[in-house]
C-alpha cells in the first residue's frame, strides 16, 4: 500500500478516536453535571433575594421536607431555616410537584402562631426548581374569605330581615280588608300594620345608615361637644326609658371635644343607650358617663342587664347578630346597632370596648381622640335656656372603667 494512502488512514483513524475519546468525556462531563444537579442543594443565585422581598410566606424545601431559605414571613407560619415543615400537608404537596415536575395548587388550613393560634385559609403554590428544590409560596386568604362570608350573610340576612316585615304589612292588609265591616278589628289591624310599617322603615334607615358609614365617603368634620352629642342621644331615647321604667343616668367630666360628625355620633351613643334600655329591667339605671385620659375621650354607657357570655363578645358587632334572639324579637332589635356603632367609631378614628359579664351587666365604651375646646367655646354655654331632663336623668356621677355603676 502506498505510503499516502497509509498516512491518510492513519489521520482518519486518529480523527475517529480523537472524536470518540472527545463524545466519551463529554457524555461523562454531562452526566457528572446532571448527578451534581441532582444531588446538589445549592440555592439558585437571586433566590434568596426574591425571598427577602416578599410580603407573602415564601419557603426553598430540599428532598428532605427541610426549610433552606425563608422569607420574613414564613417565620408566624413556624417555617425556619434549618427546621422540616411543620406540617403533613405541606410535605405533600412539596412531593407532589417535585415527583411530577409541574407547578401544585392546595388550599390548606394551617396554624399561624402557637397554640392556641386559630388555623388559617392558606392558598399554597409549589413550584419546582431543580430535582431536590421546591419553592413553596403561601398566600394567606383567612381575610379574604372572612369578609366575602360577611358579603354573603349580609345579603342573605337582609333579604330575610325585610322578608319579615313587608310579608307581615302584606298579610294586614288583606286582614284589613277582609274586616272592612268591623271598625274594632280594623283599628286594630291598622295599629300592628303601623307597627310593621315603623320595623320596616328603621330597618331600612339602619341599613342605609351602615352602608353609607362602610363607603369610603369621607364624613363632615367639623368641632363636636361630646356634652352636646350625649345630651341628643339621651333626648332621643327619653321616651323609651319611661317606658321601659329604667332611670338613665348621666355623669363624668364635661366641656370636651372631637373632630367629626355629630349627627353619626350621636345616632352611635343613642343606640347604644337604646340596647341598654332595652336589655335592663324594669327599675334598674342605665349609665352615661364621660371621661378622659391622654389625649382620649371615653364615653361609657353601663346597664345592670342579662349581659353577655364571653363567646359572644367578639360576635355582638357583627351585623344582624343577636346574643339573644328571643328577646331581640320582642324588643324589635334589628341586630345592626352595634354594627353601626363599631363602623361611625372607627370612620372617626377610635374603638370601641365591651365589658360584660352574664347576670350583671355590660358596659360598652366608645374611645375617640380628643380635641381642644374651641376658643369661642371652651366651657358649656350657661345662658341657654336649661332643657327638660330626660327621663331619671340625674347629676349623680357614674364609673366609666369599665365596670357597672
């Protein structure tokens, strides 16, 4: 064979070895890097940082269900680094996504906090980042849920509330018309019908109200005299208390002043003095009292009635609750008193508190910031012509601590 043609299959030999020897070592580089992807627990660069920055619980978990990275937020849910998850369900769903390299979607309840922490609606994300990282993003929802169960009830409870009502006017006017020939039960029919009609119009009036306290229209403010906002409630309430025979009281420091509406706060005092009389018996006193203390006007309204049991304390104020059914029926309770009173407190930037105990009483205190007494007002004008008490009011004064009188 010509020397040529030996050197040339010798080149071509050596091209193919070469190049085998080249596919072989990158085939092992290859595999090397997919082993150490596989087995590597290195956090991927600008993880950590994303992390950092998230309002929401955001955790990196390896193969092991063991924490490597959190965000600030995570640490309420107990997701530390260096710790398991906490919960199963979280575990499962890390697996999940993991096994089928896919992003997982699960609602879950889980604990916010140590025991006895309420659990909390969580809406929880898992994404894979490589074969032994998975991210896992928790959304807390509990808010979201809660206030979208209140727009559901709302409307439901309303729908029913009016249903009451408008089916009771609808039946007395057939009964009316039904007994045109007797007057006796026409007058009657006529008085329940007026009744009716009367329940109709504050429940619509209550409602309107609680409406226009939840938008974000912003409210008049202007110098309000706490003297002036209590002084309207307990006019408004004179004639209910003689006829309920419960003496109303009226006591504590006088000559203060808030920033906003008188109108919401007054209609907020008198509803809490109208479920005091309410729920009193027949000789006991209702208290208003007025007191302040760092910048804060407290003005406590304390009845000596049924009171409150301490699981539904945190409930009073939800609209159409009503600790006692029975007798809000018989009082002709709405159940959106409270309600409206907890919504004009915070539109003026205060709270409200609640004291009560079951058999002695309750005392609800509303807390606003105070104001200076206006400089053409500091002192209550002495020379108005001095208003009819209202009905047992007395200058005794009352405890506004919290505490019944």
């Amino acid at each position: 064979m010509h020397t040529t043609q030996l050197a040339l299959l010798a080149l071509l030999a050596g091209i193919v070895i070469g190049g085998s020897i080249s596919a072989v070592i990158v085939v092992s580089l290859r595999a090397r890097d997919r082993a150490r992807a596989e087995t590597s627990l290195d956090i991927p660069d600008g993880v950590r940082e994303v992390l950092h920055g998230m309002d929401d619980a955001a955790v990196v978990v390896d193969a092991s269900s063991t924490v490597l990275a959190a965000s600030a937020a995570a640490a309420p849910f107990d997701l530390i680094e260096g710790r398991a998850l906490p919960a199963d369900e979280l575990r499962h769903v890390a697996r999940g996504a993991r096994s089928a390299e896919t992003t997982a979607t699960e609602t879950l309840r889980l604990r916010r906090g140590a025991p006895p922490a309420e659990p909390r609606l969580v809406v929880v994300r898992a994404s894979r980042i490589s074969p032994r990282l998975t991210l896992l993003v928790l959304r807390d929802i509990t808010e979201r849920e809660r206030v979208e169960e209140m727009r559901r009830d709302f409307v439901a409870n309303t729908s029913h509330e009016l249903k009451t009502p408008v089916g009771a006017v609808s039946l007395l006017a057939e009964a009316i018309e039904s007994a045109a020939d007797d007057p006796p039960q026409v007058r009657i029919f006529a008085a329940r019908l007026s009744a009716e009609a009367s329940r109709l119009a504050l429940l619509t009036s209550r409602i309107m109200n609680l409406s226009r306290l939840q938008a974000s229209d912003e409210l008049t403010q202007q110098d309000v005299s706490i003297d002036e906002v209590v002084a309207s409630a307990l006019d408004a309430h004179a004639i209910q208390a003689d006829s309920a025979g419960v003496d109303v009281v009226r006591g504590g420091t006088r000559g203060v002043y808030v920033r906003g509406d008188a109108q919401v706060l007054s209609e907020a005092v008198g509803n809490l003095i109208a479920n005091a009389i309410a729920y009193s018996p027949r000789g006991s006193s209702v208290g208003i009292g007025v007191k302040t203390a760092e910048g804060i006007v407290e003005i406590a309204v304390t009845d000596r009635g049924i009171g409150i049991a301490e699981g539904e304390q945190d409930r009073v104020f939800e609209r159409f609750y009503r600790a006692d059914p029975a007798r809000a029926r018989r009082t002709g309770g709405s159940g959106l008193g409270l309600s409206i009173v907890k919504h004009a407190v915070q539109r003026h930037g205060g709270e409200v508190r609640l004291w009560s105990r079951p058999g002695r009483g309750s005392t609800f205190t509303i807390r606003l910031p105070q104001i200076d007494a206006p400089a053409t007002d500091s002192s209550p004008k002495r020379s108005r012509k001095k208003k009819r008490p209202t009905a047992g009011a007395t200058s005794r004064p009352i405890s506004t601590n919290g505490d019944p009188v």
